[in-house]
C-alpha cells in the first residue's frame, strides 16, 4: 500500500504534469503486452543513453502503462530528471520507492528514496491564492496546463510544477473566464499567481425578430401556377411541329428521287416504242417514290399547321403577351435533297 506521502505526490502529478503513474491494474498484462512493453523499454532506455530524452521518456512512459514494473519506473524517472522535468522525476522517484519497498526491493526502494528526497529540496513550485475569486464564485474550478482541480483545494498548496510555461485558466458558471500565462524557472523557487474575482457574464437576451410582412397576394395565380409547371398545350404544339417538319422533309426528299427517277425513265424510253426492263422498273419505283413524298408532305403540313396554332392559342405570360409571334415556313428542292425551314419568334 502506498504511503500517504506517495499518494499526495501521485495525485499532484496526475492533476499537473499529465505523467502515467504506476497503479494497481483490473487485469494483467498479456503476453503480447510484455512484449510491447519490453521493445519500448530497450528502445527508450537506447536512446536516453544516446542522450535523445525528448524521445526516449515518451517511449519509457508507455512500457510502463503498458506494462508497469518498478525498474520502468525508475527508468523513466531518471529520464524526466535528465529532461529538467524534476516535478515528474520527484513523484515517479516517490512511487518507485513505495513500489519497491512493498516488493522486498530494498536497494531499489534505497535509490528511489534518495533520488527522490535529492529532488525535493530543489522543485519548482507554485502557489495559487483564489481565496476572494471563491467568495463570490463558490463552483469555481481551476485548469493548469488543461488539467482540472478543484480551486479550494489548490489555494494556498505549493504545488510542485515542471519549470517551463504554464497556462492557468479560471471558470465559474455566469462568471467570463480568466486565464494567465506564467514561467516557471527551474527551483528551488516559488511562484505566486492571485486569480482575480470573475467578472459578470455578458447576460444575451435572444432579441425576438420581428415578424416577417405578410406576402401580397398573388395578381394571377393561375398564370404562376402555369409558369411553376409549364404549358403542356404550347409543349405539345412544339412537338407537333417538329414532327410536322420532318414529314415535310422526308416528303421533299422523296420528291427530289420521283424527279429524278421520271427524268431517267423519260430519257431512256425517248424515240422508242418500247421501254427496257429497267425503265420499266424505274418508272414504277418512281411511282412509289412519289406516293411516299405526297403522303409524307401532306401529313408534314398537317402537323406543322396543327403545331403552330397550338403554339399561337396557349396561354402565356404578360412577358410573353408582350411579343408578337411571327412564324414562318420556308420549303425548299436541291439536286441533293428537300429542305424545310421553320422560323418564327414567341
């Protein structure tokens, strides 16, 4: 069992320096475990003899929570020592003097015990005074280096720190918070730091926005409700006249072929009672041609007329109403093809 002198040091280590103690643990350490802690152990213990302390202590902190033994410890004290860090050395050198005297290792319980009492006599410390700031914030709480305490129990305490820059913050419910920074010179010394009493929170009251006009009511609401989902009458007449002018082209095309097929027919049935074989069958592809061109433009131009007035009799829009439609179609025959040619403005 620790001593209360141990303990007193564990504590203060935890709250400040943020260094994992040795402790007894719900479950041993597998066997995979030992051997994590072992390799971080020959490793840290490799380069603190190399003199790179900044990355042998981190890895001699982990053997030791991974797999916490009494020679770790010391180890990883000796390396904090070395690092300048003498409030972790002091409390890890204390814990290993408990540890070890509870096993029977009385040397190492000897060394511990000296190194840690060495140590003692030159540590860094510092005395927090949050006597009035308590008056009037009782629930207080007090942050070094982002570790919590309670403020009535770190009042007046010389609580020993690792030299270096410590931030100290103060917070209490309706109060704004306060925070300092301060350096702490390697010791023996003693720094001093009076947390001031907290202001008044800045009290926001949520400010009621105030309520939104009301929408005029819409002038047309069936124009909107057309403009929101369109006109299927005008998108329908746009069909119809895009079928209208393929068929009016597809009819020009067929055309173009009877006019060149009666020409070939004529050409070669000129000045001779009879006809040839394929004369015979030009003329009445030609016949077929020009049944399909009739049929084609005739359906062409129906569609075209259908599409047209669907377009000019739709519904629309003031914007729209605004324009004047001119429509235009504009046939023409080629050597090469028919062409339609479909214009206007809506």
């Amino acid at each position: 069992m620790r001593s209360l002198r141990a303990r007193h040091a564990g504590a203060w280590l935890a709250l400040l320096c943020g260094t994992s103690l040795t402790s007894p643990l719900l479950a041993q350490p597998t066997a995979a475990d030992k051997a994590l802690a072992e390799g971080l152990f020959q490793d840290g213990k490799r380069l603190m003899d190399e003199g790179k302390l900044q990355e042998a202590c981190p890895k001699l902190a982990e053997s030791q929570r991974v797999d916490p033994t009494v020679g770790t410890l010391l180890n990883l004290a000796v390396c904090h020592e070395k690092e300048g860090k003498t409030a972790s050395a002091w409390a890890e050198f204390t814990e290993a003097t408990s540890l070890a005297t509870g096993a029977g290792q009385q040397d190492r319980a000897q060394f511990a015990a000296k190194r840690a009492s060495e140590l003692e006599a030159r540590l860094t410390r510092l005395v927090l005074d949050a006597t009035q700031a308590m008056q009037a914030a009782p629930a207080m709480m007090i942050t070094l280096n982002g570790k919590e305490l309670s403020a009535a129990a770190a009042t007046g305490s010389g609580i020993p720190v690792d030299p270096g820059t410590a931030t100290i913050e103060a917070k209490a419910p309706g109060k704004q918070p306060w925070s300092q920074r301060v350096t702490l010179d390697p010791g023996p010394s003693t720094t001093r730091v009076t947390i001031p009493t907290l202001a008044d929170g800045a009290v926001q009251e949520a400010k009621a926005a105030p309520p939104a006009p009301p929408r005029p009511p819409s002038a047309r609401p069936e124009a909107a409700k057309s403009e929101a989902t369109g006109n299927p009458m005008r998108t329908l007449g746009f069909v119809a006249g895009g079928v209208g002018i393929a068929g009016i082209g597809v009819g020009a095309v067929f055309g173009v072929m009877t006019i060149q097929k009666a020409g070939d027919v004529e050409e070669g049935c000129s000045g001779s009672f009879r006809c040839s074989r394929a004369d015979v069958e030009a003329n009445e592809s030609a016949r077929t041609t020009a049944m399909v061109s009739n049929i084609a433009l005739g359906a062409g131009l129906v569609c075209l007329g259908a599409g047209v007035a669907m377009v000019l009799m739709s519904p629309r829009s003031p914007e729209q109403a605004a324009t004047v439609d001119r429509v235009w179609v504009a046939p023409s025959v080629a050597s090469d093809g028919g062409r339609v040619v479909l214009g206007g403005q809506w």
